[in-house]
C-alpha cells in the first residue's frame, strides 16, 4: 500500500512531480461549495430561484466524483453546503460526514448577504445551521458566504453567524472584486471582534502578491483560466513557497463539462463560468500530487498561532 505522501504525489500518474512538496509541508484547506451549476451568481440573470426544482440536477453525481478522488488520494475535506442542495440529498451529505469529511455551511439560497435583509440573513442561517446537523447528527461550526458577500457592507452578518453558534468563517477575500472583497484585509487566518462584541475566526481566500498587487490564488474560476504551472506557482507564492497553509476551493460544477450550456447568458458571464470545465478533474488531479491538503479546521489549527485581532469598524476602514 502506499503511504499517504506518495499516494498524494504519484496518484495515478506513475510519474513522481518534480513540484511535489515533502511531508512537512503546510497542510493547506482542500474546501469544497456544494452547490449546483443553476446557484452561481453568474446565472442568475438568466436563471431565477423558481425554476431551480424543474432544473435537472447534476450535484449529486458531481460530488460523488469529487468524494473518490478524495479517497483514493487520503485527501479530507470541508464540504460548504448549500441548504437547498441538503433538503434534496440527504443522503448525499450524510455519505461525506460519514467518510470522515469536515461539513460546514454555505446558507441556504445562495443569494449575495448584501442584498439580503438582516432578517432574511439569520433566518436562511439558522435554517440551514440546523438542516445540516439534523442529517449529520454533528455541530457545524463553519460558514460560507455565497460569493464571498461578506464585504464591507455586511459584516452586521458576523454577528449573526456568531449569535448562531458559527465559530469561524471563509468569505472575506482580500482583493478588489465587482462583486466581493475587502482589499489590503489580512491575507494569513485571524480573528475578528464583531460590533457586538462576539469573537470569530478567519480563514480568508488566498492571493498571491506580485509586485505589489493581490494576485487571486483560492481556486474556481482562477484555478481554471489559469493554466495550471502559473496558479501552482501563485499558490506558492501565497504559501511563502512552502512555509504557511492556504485555502483552497472549488465547486462541483466545475468538473463537469456536460452540464448544460446557457448561450443566453452574457458573455462574461459564459466565460466565467464554462471556461476550462473539461481541464479542471485533471487539474485538481495534479494540485492533490503538488500540495498536502485537510480539512479548514485541520489546516487552520495547523497554522501557527497569530494574535491578529482585529475590530470590524477597522474591517470598515481597511476596505
């Protein structure tokens, strides 16, 4: 049988990477969106919430695929669930908690947080908080914002997930985005003191820095118009060549060429969303050789410890 780093290095190509990092290496967060191809923000202009049920679904099948390449690389995840995709799969997300994967949340509808009321927010929160820990008989302690719309705008939303029992999160991303990011944020896990005092832990998106400016490093849609040598080399100028554990993401969809195509849709949209799909398995294939990856909580308890506490009025100022 082979060892958990050479299984990770060699997988199923016989051939050793050259970019393989040694055993000591940062344990990086391997985090997973489940969610389906009609959720993404990218859609949403051509894809309304009332017609998501008469959509035929592809994340069952796409999550399963990612859950055996997990195993047969000894790869744990964290899997953010989507509360709509758990009422529907069950089954599905009680089979990753049962293979040993970390389960945290990705709310319930997938809208963006700064258009939700503050009301609305909490009640999807909680809602699906208690959809996923009915199914896995576990607490869930993690959250997800839908594309990282926790900015500037909406860290009112950071009581909420602390007043619902969330005790760390992953949706700042320290760039400049047109629909997300709180730019010169703190690139390494820290900890935040909400307005009402509540204390939450960070883990945000990687980036790179590349004469002087955040270069996005974290996955999707970068993992896939990237090619592969350049992101692999931008993950390792986030990590400090080898030194501090990252976070990296990626969503069923991604995998998974054959879902179907919307040529309604603009073509920033179609070139955000299709590029790539058919390259990404493979990709992914070649990131489990090159880097060492656990789940969020392993990884973020992997790193060393950092006292960075900072206030959201000064998450305000920052962005």
């Amino acid at each position: 049988m082979l060892s958990p780093e050479r299984s990770r290095s060699e997988g199923n190509n016989p051939e050793h990477s050259v970019y393989a990092e040694r055993a000591e290496s940062p344990l990086h967060a391997m985090s997973i969106d489940v969610e389906d191809y009609f959720h993404v923000a990218a859609l949403s202009g051509v894809i309304s919430p009332d017609q998501w049920d008469s959509l035929p679904s592809r994340v069952e099948q796409n999550t399963e695929r990612l859950l055996s390449l997990f195993d047969r690389h000894g790869v744990k995840a964290t899997f953010f669930v989507l509360g709509w995709v758990a009422e529907r799969f069950p089954d599905l997300i009680r089979k990753l908690s049962d293979h040993g994967h970390e389960i945290a949340s990705h709310g319930y509808s997938h809208q963006l947080i700064y258009n939700q009321s503050p009301e609305v927010f909490r009640e999807e929160t909680l809602r699906s908080k208690g959809i996923l820990e009915d199914i896995t008989g576990n607490a869930v302690d993690g959250y997800r914002a839908a594309s990282y719309s926790i900015t500037r705008q909406s860290l009112w939303a950071l009581d909420i997930l602390s007043e619902a029992g969330f005790t760390w999160d992953s949706s700042i991303f320290p760039i400049r985005h047109d629909r997300y990011g709180i730019p010169d944020s703190p690139r390494a896990p820290y900890s935040i003191e909400t307005a009402n005092g509540n204390i939450i832990r960070e883990f945000p998106l990687t980036t790179a820095q590349i004469m002087g400016l955040s270069i996005p490093a974290a996955g999707g849609g970068y993992f896939r118009q990237f090619p592969y040598p350049v992101f692999r080399y931008l993950f390792r100028n986030a990590s400090g060549f080898g030194e501090r554990p990252q976070m990296f993401y990626l969503h069923p969809w991604e995998i998974d060429p054959d879902q179907p195509r919307y040529s309604n849709a603009s073509w920033f949209s179609r070139f955000r969303h299709y590029t790539n799909l058919d390259l990404c398995y493979g990709r992914l294939e070649r990131l489990l050789r090159d880097f060492r990856f656990g789940t969020v909580t392993q990884s973020y308890n992997a790193y060393e410890p950092d006292k960075t506490l900072l206030r959201s009025n000064e998450m305000i100022r920052v962005a």
